[in-house]
C-alpha cells in the first residue's frame, strides 16, 4: 500500500474510510472549519470543500480545530517522516523528543547545524508549519493522550506536555480539540457523553516523581510478540527484563532516571511509566514508541516483502513485522560494538559485566525486586572505567573505550536525527568499527527502513533456508526497497533458532 499523494488518491480514500492512513496525512474542511483523520465517520465532504494537509500542525495554522469525533491526533505518527532522514524529518524526531521545549528554536537549529532561518524555511516547506507550530502541535497531541489516558490532574497534564501555565494549556485544548480538557476527558470516558465526575486529585510536584499508565496508538498488523522476543533475547541484567508479551527496562531521561514496562497483546500496546518529574513523560512517550517501531507502515512494508516468492511465506506468517529501535544512541553503539562478531548469549555476557559500571537507580521496590536498580553506563563512564569490566583482545577492549570517550567528548556525535552519511562516516574512521557496525547504528539509532546487513551470519543462513542466493547481492535485494531492513528481519527469523543471530 502506498502513501496516496495526489487529491483524488487522498479523496478516494477518505470516501473508503479507510483506516489504513490514518495519520499520513490530515483532511480538512473549509465548510466546518474542522480537519479530521481519512478514517472519520463523519459524512464525506464534497471535494470542492476539502484541502489535504501533511500534519495536524499545518492544518492548525491555516486555521482548521481538531474534529470532536475521529480526534485526529490520537493516532500513530507519520511513518514517512519516521523512517525519512531528510532536515525536516530528522527536525520532527527532535521536536518530539522535546527538543524545543528544552533548548527552544536556537538549541534545535543548533543540534542540525543550520541557522534557524534555514530551518524555519525547510519545514514551513516540507510541513506545512515551523518549528514553533510543530512543537505547540506535539504539546496538544500529549495533553489529549494524558487528558484521555490517564487520571493526572490538568495541572500535571499541562506541566508535562511542555504549556507555560494551565491558562496556555485551557486554551490550546479548546483552540485544537474544540472543547475544554473536562470535556474531552468525559467525552472519551463515557462514549461522547459529558455526565458528572469527581473533582480531580491535587498536583503533583513538578519534580516528584510519578506512575502513569496508558495505552498507546499503533498501526495494525504488530508483531508485538517477534519484537518482544528480540529484546528479551539480548536484555542486560539490571537493565532490562524481557518476556513473551512484556519487557520493561530503565531509561536515562533529561530530568532523571525513569523506567518503562510494557504489555503488548496483539494490537494492544499498555505502558507504565515511573518517570522523575512530570516533564519527562512526553520524552518517554517518544523514546518508547521508536524502541517498538509503533509508528512504522505495516502495510506499505508486506505489500513490498510480500510479493518476494522467498518472502512471501514469512511475510503472511508474520505480518507487521517490525524494526527494534533504540532509547539511547550510545547504548546503541556500544552494545553493537561489543556483540560484533559473537553470539547473542556471549554478548550479553559482556554486556551484563558493562553495566555494573552504571548509575544505581531507586525507582521503587516493584522494580528493584525484578531486578531493575540500574541505568546503562553513559558513554564517559564506560571510557573511563571500562577497562575494569571489558574482556577480549586488547585491540577490541581499546576500540570500544576510543568510541566510548569519543561519544562523551562529543567528537563522534550520534543521535536520532544525524545524517545517515555522515554517521556512517564518521563511524567507519572509528578504530575497530566496520560496515556492519555502522549499517547496525543506522539501522537502529536512525530507524533505516532500508539497511540490509549482507555480511550477518545468522543473516545469510535465513536467506539460504528460504532459497536465496549467498551471499545475498544487490540484484537480489533491490527488490526489497526501500525496506531491506524489515526484509533483514524475516531473515533472521528464518534463521532461528540457529546458534549465531544477529549481535547486540
């Protein structure tokens, strides 16, 4: 299934209802002023009263308020945009992270290396909306998901979605949403009535820390259980703890330690999170979402796969198959470098002694009992203890430790939103990181839709079990573009239960 792009591909769609593109792009319509998801069950306008938008945020500025019955923004991010690495996408990654709340327009232009006008030019382009429309349009899409998800008083739902004061946050919800935050809560609870409830709960602290639970929007089909069992595989003790329909894991967050679990069934996607202060939860919402690829396009990927012959087994067996992410680039790095060319199982090994190196984190007795007292060691704490823990040939261990301090320092810069060339790149100058290691970051840190790690031994014994030439050649895996990295994916399941999978 493609991304429809013209006006009547995008008109014929929304007449389908079809939920299947939902959230790759925005209907508005100029008769009711209101803009809605292709799936809404509203009556189909005319389509002289229609203009199409990229995202929510340019649908705000030229003027159009979120319909009150399909809530547009309650459903999974743009998948072009995900697994794009253009400014304007490496800038959306960014301003979801919270980048401008934090730093503001100067910090996020900083971070991409242009000047904020450039940039300010490039996504009014690409969006339809600058930095400050697309950041005010990520604030309101985390107010709806906590004012609609959770019982957190609005004081504590405007203080964590990035609003200067409850006022700014009244009134944005009613601007966007059409409706005060106690409707929109109650509307959601009771099937669009609007009865009575009980007052809401004092407020949190800002700093104090706080248990939200929540459910999160994501495309249908989800192969929660193959992305599940890849991070159980390979979870570091103290760190992570893996299952069959959960995993849970600390995380590094700006304003402190933080701990996710998850409970995945299906289609259904429930989250705890146990953050340090309020402001953490956008950020942890995204950093959860790219680890499980929800926003990926299930669709468009097993259309491409699925008309492979070789693939075509796997694809209907396993369908939505999806690309584990990353919480931290450093970790990523790091755990890629230290599990090249071993086994899972011998890799986290090593990576179990690594993190002892890390900060103890007191994220309360639940965890602690399932073994969860730790963050992954920083980068600066692995260059300078890690000749403690780290085993191997001393050219290796002295490798990993030259990445390490290059990432504390800065010189070696490694982040959602880097350049896919230039992080290859500066990668391969990297003593003792090679192309699989440097596809791997790619593939994970960046979210590449189309790396395809040829040289993987578990990798190409897939590729042999289903009847594909090895090693694998670029004729052969054209046809998989621009999705060689969900491709690489099937092939390492193929390859199960083989003794060498895909490393760290």
């Amino acid at each position: 299934m493609s991304t429809p792009t013209s006006f009547d591909e995008r008109y014929r769609a929304i007449s389908a209802r079809d939920r299947r593109f939902d959230g790759q792009f925005i209907t508005a319509v100029r008769t009711t002023g209101i803009y809605c998801r292709p799936s809404c069950p509203a009556r189909t306008p005319k389509p002289e009263n229609v203009a199409f938008y990229l995202t929510s945020a340019a649908a705000h500025e030229a003027g159009f308020r979120a319909c009150k019955r399909c809530l547009p923004d309650a459903v999974p991010g743009t998948p072009a945009w995900n697994a794009a690495h253009d400014l304007a996408a490496r800038a959306m990654r960014l301003v979801a992270d919270g980048v401008v709340d934090r730093e503001g327009v100067p910090g996020l232009a900083a971070r991409l290396g242009y000047s904020e006008r450039h940039l300010g030019r490039v996504m009014r382009a690409e969006l339809g909306a600058g930095p400050l429309a697309v950041a005010r349009a990520v604030r309101a899409q985390t107010a709806r998901t906590l004012v609609t998800a959770t019982d957190l008083p609005f004081a504590d739902v405007a203080f964590a979605a990035g609003f200067g004061s409850i006022r700014q946050f009244n009134d944005t919800v009613a601007e966007v949403f059409g409706m005060s935050p106690t409707v929109l809560r109650a509307t959601r609870r009771a099937g669009h009535r609007t009865p009575g409830r009980p007052p809401d709960p004092a407020p949190t602290a800002p700093g104090r820390p706080v248990t939200v639970d929540l459910t999160l929007p994501v495309r249908a089909p989800f192969d929660a259980a193959g992305v599940l069992a890849f991070l159980d595989a390979r979870a570091v003790d103290g760190v992570e703890q893996g299952g069959t329909t959960t995993y849970a894991r600390t995380l590094a967050l700006p304003h402190g330690p933080a701990a996710v679990e998850v409970h995945a069934d299906g289609d259904r996607f429930a989250v705890r999170l146990h953050v340090t202060g309020l402001a953490d939860l956008p950020v942890a919402i995204a950093r959860v979402r790219r680890l499980f690829d929800l926003d990926a396009d299930p669709l468009a990927v097993d259309e491409v796969l699925g008309a492979d012959p070789a693939l075509a087994a796997s694809v209907r067996a396993t369908p939505g198959i999806r690309l584990p992410g990353a919480v931290d680039p450093h970790e990523v790095v790091l755990r890629a470098m230290i599990g090249q060319q071993i086994s899972v199982k011998a890799a986290r090994t090593h990576l179990g002694r690594l993190a002892t190196l890390g900060t103890p984190a007191d994220l309360g007795p639940d965890l602690a009992a399932r073994g969860l007292g730790r963050l992954f060691p920083t980068a600066a704490q692995v260059a300078e203890h890690g000749h403690a823990v780290l085993g191997g040939p001393r050219a290796r261990v002295e490798a990993i430790l030259g990445v390490a301090a290059a990432l504390a320092d800065g010189s070696l810069d490694v982040s959602a939103a880097s350049d896919p060339d230039e992080l290859r790149a500066a990668l391969l100058a990297r003593r003792g990181v090679g192309p699989w290691t440097a596809g791997y970051v790619a593939m994970r840190v960046l979210g590449d839709p189309d790396v395809l790690l040829g040289s993987d031994l578990a990798l190409r014994a897939g590729a042999r079990r289903l009847g594909l030439p090895d090693p694998l050649t670029d004729a052969t895996t054209a046809r998989w573009a621009p999705w060689r990295s969900y491709a690489g994916m099937h092939l390492w399941r193929a390859a199960a239960p083989a003794p060498q999978q895909p490393a760290r």
